[in-house]
C-alpha cells in the first residue's frame, strides 16, 4: 500500500480491487467498533451507543461489500442508510440502490435499523423531507461514497452540485454523463432506459458525516481521480469537496491510480 495526502483528505493506494475493498472494510468497520467502545463508555459526546452509516450503491462498492459482510460488527448496533435512488423506477428492479444494497448488504446482516428512499412515493418532494428528517434525527457517523466518472458524489452532478446546498435531500436531474455510467457499469442495456431523475442526498449532508471512506477502483475512474486531487475545489468537480473533509480517506488501485504520477503531483 502507498499512502500520501492531498490537503485535508488520505489516499491510499492497492494493488487491485480486491486488496482495496477488503482494505475499506477493515477500516470502515474499525471505526464502527471505536465508535461504538466510546459511546458505551460516555466518552464521545452524549449520543447513542449505536452508529450511523450513509452507504453508496454502485458496482464499484461490489468488493468493498463482499467484505464488511464478513467482519464482526455489532451491526444491531448499526442504522443504515443510502444515499440516492432513481425517482420511477419499478419497485423489484434490481439498478434500484435499495434494491442493490439489500441484495449485497442489507439482508446479509441484521442491521438495527435501515432507512430507504422510496423513488415511487406518491410525492417525491414530501419523501425528500422525510429523509432529511431521519438524517437529522440520527445524524451520520461514517459515509461510504464513490466517485462518478464526471466527479458526481452521490447524483450530485455538476450542474446541481452545491457546496452550501440548504438542502440534506433534494431531487435532481441527471446529466449525460452520469447517465452513460450506468450504461458502462452494466446496470443498463441502453442509455433510455436510465432514468432521468433522482433523489439525492446534497454535498453538505455528505460532508456532515464524521468520518468519510471514499472507494474508487478501476480504470474508468483514473481521470476523476486525477480532477478530484489536482484541480481547484469548486462545484465543476463535486469530488473536491472531499479535499476539505476533516476525516476522509480515499482507497484506489492500481488502475484508478494510473493519472496521478509519481502519487504526489499530476499535470493538468
């Protein structure tokens, strides 16, 4: 593993997909346990002694979560949440971010809660409130994102990305770009069939969370890769954002590291 920082946020690099995805869960449930031990103690602050986890849902999780299934947490202890779903999208389709974490997650261990976003409520901007209210009432301890190939985090692509939303949750339209990634990771045989609209949580309801785990492989990902270290922080690449997070790790491979040099400094 190579390891350096580009302000505020650790990268560490794999040798591939699967050494970083059993790497993140190591980490991600590490934190659960240290969270959990000094919240039962009454030494971190005067919260529950349970811990709250935003989770993304993209093949690019698929070894991260291959993983944390198989590490002893207490997850009774854990709520969970996800962090977008597509608005229309027939209830049992499986590119539903529900419905992929509940297959690779949500049904393999019993979680003390978990908290859907419902992309067929009757009014999606009434199921944006009830979300927001649940985030405030169990405010996030560690968020596990990717990187979308045009820099989203989460759907916040970026022409609605904004680093002083007011919002926790909000609906948004998809850009092109976003919409041929999901084409590209197999989700969808045909860009028309990509729905054009989401829920989302906003960047700040990201940037909430204490602790963030940021899981980038493959080579697809090398060039938001590259503009999340090395360009200016700004809207234009969502993923800066993570630059100024107090308690971000990225976790990247060989391959999604291929545009960064030497590790330290990159062109462009």
């Amino acid at each position: 593993m190579k390891t350096f920082n580009i302000d505020k946020l650790e990268v560490r690099i794999f040798a591939d997909r699967i050494a970083l995805g059993r790497a993140a869960a190591e980490a991600v449930s590490g934190q659960i346990g240290q969270l959990l031990r000094t919240r039962a103690l009454g030494e971190d602050d005067a919260r529950k002694p349970e811990v709250n986890i935003v989770f993304a849902a993209a093949p690019s999780q698929n070894e991260f979560l291959s993983a944390l299934v198989g590490m002893d947490v207490e997850w009774g202890r854990v709520n969970a949440f996800h962090m977008d779903e597509y608005i229309g999208l027939a209830k049992d389709a499986p590119q539903g971010f529900g419905n992929f974490l509940r297959d690779r997650l949500f049904s393999r261990v019993k979680f003390g809660a978990v908290h859907y976003l419902n992309g067929l409520a009757p009014d999606i901007d009434s199921e944006c409130r009830r979300y927001s209210q649940l985030l405030e009432q169990h405010p996030t301890d560690i968020v596990v994102l990717g990187i979308g190939e045009n820099t989203h985090l989460a759907f916040n692509d970026p022409h609605v990305a904004r680093f002083d939303d007011a919002e926790l949750v909000k609906v948004v339209d998809l850009d092109e770009e976003s919409r041929r990634q999901q084409v590209n990771d197999g989700c969808f045989a045909e860009l028309g069939a990509v729905p054009t609209h989401a829920m989302t949580m906003t960047i700040p309801a990201l940037m909430r969370a204490r602790y963030a785990y940021v899981v980038v492989p493959g080579w697809r990902k090398a060039e938001a890769v590259r503009l999340t270290l090395y360009t200016d922080i700004g809207e234009q690449y969502p993923s800066t954002a993570l630059r100024q997070h107090s308690h971000a790790a990225m976790f990247i491979d060989e391959v999604s590291a291929a545009k960064i040099s030497d590790g330290r400094t990159a062109g462009g």
